[in-house]
C-alpha cells in the first residue's frame, strides 16, 4: 500500500498569500494518478486536482497541480478567505487508492 | 447535477451489522462510473471501503474486505454497504461517492453529505 504523506501539518497564512502544499508518495504514483481534495468544517471533501494537474470542474483557475512520481504540490496562488480548510491528497495509481493525513491551512 | 445521499442508522451496537444506503439522484447509476463509500473516523483522515459498478463488479480495500460486502439497486438508483462484526474502530462519518475509475483504483469527483455512524452499547 503506498503511504501519502503531506507537510507542513499546518500551514498559516494571509488572505492574498500564495499557499503551496507538499504531498510525497512511499512509491512511485503509477501515470501521476495524484488527486487533491479540500474539506471544510462538517462538509464532504471536494475535489481540486486529478492526475496530478488537472483542474476537476468549477474549480477557480487560483488552484494548481504539480509533480510527478513521488513528489506533488498543491499550489493557491492568491488565498481567498473561502480557502482556509484541510486539503487531502490521495493517489489512485496503485489499489487500494490511500490518502494522506491532510494539511490544514488557517488564517494567521 | 449529481446529487448522493446516505442514509441508515446513526447507532449500532458492537459486534453487530452496519447498513448503509446512498440514493443518487441527477444521474442514472446504470449509465456508467463506478460507486463507492469512503469513512473518516472522527478528527482523522479517510478512508476508501469499497466500490462498486451497476453490473455488481466491486472492488474492496484488502483490510476491510473480509468484512464488506457492497450491492447495487439499479431500479432504485441506490447502492449499498454493509460491515459486519463493527467495534468501536468503525465509527466514522461514512460518505458515499461517484468512482471515477482508472486502472483499478479511483478518485471521487461527487460525495454525498455524510453520515455519522456511531459504534456503542
């Protein structure tokens, strides 16, 4: 099983900030099958990024993808006070598809 | 716009049956993409439990598989999941969720709200 793990645990910053998120694979991630998830307080995890780069639908242009094999970045490049949540990366390259621990991004 | 919901009981007692049932609505299970159910045990991460296709192929994470067992309604468009032999360690909220399908695994593009499953006598 291939362990995600993500740093820092917690990142605070400032509305207007560029915010950049690390998540780093035990193994390779077969194709980049790395996706990025945003959770807020009592809600569903939303989806951000699959395959590494691609923005899902609906998603602002602010949110970028990056990295291959085993290192992966979530990139935001202007912070919104709407994207101070817990981000999750998961890979689907190998089964069972796993998640990190999350990084949570606060308000400083 | 896709919509899922979960639904079954909030409370189950240690050693028994888990039942859960996601009704979608917006699409038709039976026009494609896989279904699934992932957990997340209070203030932790998540956790994939299993997906399954209308035909009733699945696919379950090597540790819960013995105790899983997921199936489809497709007159309903429902689907479902049941964990047997649940201990304290199975309460979680558990989400229901599209699979989009590649290679044998899968990535979630729309969850349901969640569901609160608590494991206590």
């Amino acid at each position: 099983e291939t362990v995600l793990t993500q740093s820092p645990g917690t990142l605070s910053l400032s509305p207007g900030e560029r915010a950049t998120l690390s998540c780093r694979a035990s193994q390779s991630v077969s194709r980049n099958y790395l996706a990025w998830y945003q959770q807020k307080p009592g809600q569903a995890p939303r989806l951000l990024i699959h395959g590494a780069s691609s923005r899902a639908t609906g998603i602002p242009d602010r949110f970028s993808g990056s990295g291959s094999g085993t290192d992966f970045t979530l990139t935001i490049s202007r912070l919104e006070p709407e994207d101070f949540a817990v981000y999750y990366c998961q890979q689907y390259g190998s089964s069972p598809n796993t998640f990190g621990q999350g990084t949570r991004l606060e308000i400083k | 716009q896709v919509q899922l919901q979960e639904s079954g009981p909030g409370l189950v007692k240690p050693s028994e049956t888990l039942s859960l049932t996601c009704t979608v609505s917006g699409y038709s299970i039976s026009s494609g993409y896989y279904w699934g159910w992932i957990r997340q045990p209070p203030g932790k991460g998540l956790e994939w439990i299993g997906s399954i296709y209308h035909s009733g192929s699945t696919y379950y994470n090597p540790s819960l598989k013995s105790r899983v067992t997921m199936s489809v309604d497709t007159s309903r468009n429902q689907f479902s999941l049941k964990l047997t032999s649940v201990t304290a360690a199975d309460t979680a909220v558990y989400y229901c969720a599209r699979s989009y399908y590649a290679s044998g695994s899968f990535f979630y593009d729309y969850w349901g709200q969640g569901t609160l499953v608590t494991v206590s006598s």
